[in-house]
C-alpha cells in the first residue's frame, strides 16, 4: 500500500563502492571505517600472442594471487588481475608499469608468449573489501556487507562484486523490510527483456558513411545513441556504447577526435 511505499522510501542506501566509508562518516562522525581498498588491473592483447579458445586460470601464483587469461572482445585476450591495495580513492584508476610487467611476467611463467607483446588496452579499477587493517588484500573474502543504522534510516552496501550485484541488492531490500517490520511478497521471476533496436538499424541504413575509415561504426549508430541511449559526449559512445577503451585504446582515440570534430552536427541535425 502507499503508506509501507512511502516509509520504505524513506530509507537512504548508500552503494558508493569504494566511497562508502566517506559517506558513512558524513552520517556518522568518527565512525570507524569498514573497508580496504584494493586496484585490479586488466590487460587486453591481440589473440594471436597467446591463441588460446579456452579461458584458463592460474589459481594460485607464487604470492598467493589468482590469474586468468579470457578470450575477449574482437579477437583479443583479457588478462588479469593484479590485487595491490591502495590508501587514496582515485576517480580514474589507470594501470600502473609495474602492474602490466606483473602480469606478462607470470603469464609468460605459464604461457611462452612474445616479450613484446603488443598491449592494446589497459584498465583498472578499485575493490571495496570489508576488512580489519591486517594482512594481504588478496586473502580477503569479496562477501558484501549490509549495514543498516535505523535511527538515520540509513543503509550501506559494503564490498561484494559484480557478479553477485542481484544477491547484494535483494539483502539490501531485505535489510530495510525487516528493520521496519514489514513482511515482502515473494521475489518475481528474473525475465530477460531485449530492446527494440529496430530504430538503430534504420539510422544505420539511412547514415551509412563510417566514422574513420576502415572503422565498422557508421554515422546512424551515433545519432541513435544521442537521440535513444542519452550520449552527451564522444565519449558516451566509443566507450560506453563500443566498448572500444577496453579493446584498443589507439582505435578509441581516433574515434573520440572524428565524434569530437562532428558532435555539434551530429546533435542536432
């Protein structure tokens, strides 16, 4: 009913990843801080240094890390993943030298692969672990924590992964329903939902002239994108909507500049 939609609403949930100890102390002043945070970095390199049809996995390297090389986006390879911690939260995590020298150090442990291997993309990120201030970040569980402070009507999502957002989100949803004593109907059934991308093969067809040469993406994807999938900048799309950053960085720069130089165009025309 409307009254358990609006006490409910009431809640605020703080999923600010690495950032949720800054807002738990906004909330509460002098509160200890419940999270480690640690940087995994990703290589990306052509398939044909390592072809390989099957991901592998390294369970456990000489210090105590795990690594894998996967298949990944238009004939390349991912590989990672570093697990270094990190005392200063950076908007833009990058991937340092002496992280991608890990990496082929010990795949090439594994795998004989070329010492000059092309590394086409770099990426990296941060790892908000629930933890005490001991030991190695690498032995750290990735389990997420829910934290709730009822007088503030406050809820803090801490540590978890991508892969079990859905379990994080219904404990989190649980956690507010329990603390205020209501009692949930059962979950709906997960159904997968595909979009109507009827518009964006119309736009291609209409628009078909490439962005760089010898490049498959085509004016029409942009327009669609800017007018359907709310790209405000070059970067929502060559990143965001091709993926290209975490493919080939040279490529996605050459992309960025032509969108740049169009964008105006492009937005309202």
């Amino acid at each position: 009913n409307e009254a358990v939609h609006e006490e409910v609403g009431d809640f605020f949930v703080n999923a600010t990843g690495p950032w949720a100890d800054i807002l738990r102390q906004k909330v509460r002043r002098g509160v200890a801080p419940r999270l480690r945070l640690s940087r995994g970095s990703h290589l990306v390199i052509p398939s044909s240094a390592l072809p390989i049809r099957e991901g592998f996995l390294i369970p456990r390297t000489k210090d105590g890390r795990v690594l894998f090389a996967l298949p990944w986006l238009e004939d390349t390879l991912l590989v990672g993943t570093t697990d270094v911690e990190v005392a200063e939260i950076a908007r833009e995590v990058t991937v340092p030298p002496e992280d991608e020298e890990y990496l082929l150090l010990h795949l090439n442990e594994y795998f004989r692969i070329s010492p000059k291997v092309e590394v086409q993309a770099r990426f990296a990120g941060l790892r908000a672990l629930v933890a005490e201030r001991k030991g190695s970040t690498a032995k750290i569980s990735r389990r997420h924590v829910i934290e709730v402070w009822k007088p503030e009507r406050f809820l803090s999502v801490l540590g978890g992964k991508w892969t079990t957002f859905r379990k994080i989100g219904e404990d989190a949803i649980q956690a507010i329903a329990y603390t205020l004593g209501i009692k949930l109907p059962s979950l709906e059934m997960v159904e997968t939902i595909e979009p109507n991308l009827s518009e964006l093969e119309k736009l291609k067809a209409a628009y078909p002239n490439p962005i760089v040469r010898g490049e498959p993406f085509v004016e029409g994807e942009v327009r669609f994108w800017i007018k359907r999938g709310m790209a405000k900048k070059p970067a929502d799309v060559v990143d965001g909507r091709w993926q290209m950053s975490f493919i080939d960085q040279s490529r996605a720069e050459k992309l960025k500049r032509a969108l740049e130089q169009r964008w105006c165009e492009l937005c309202c025309s």
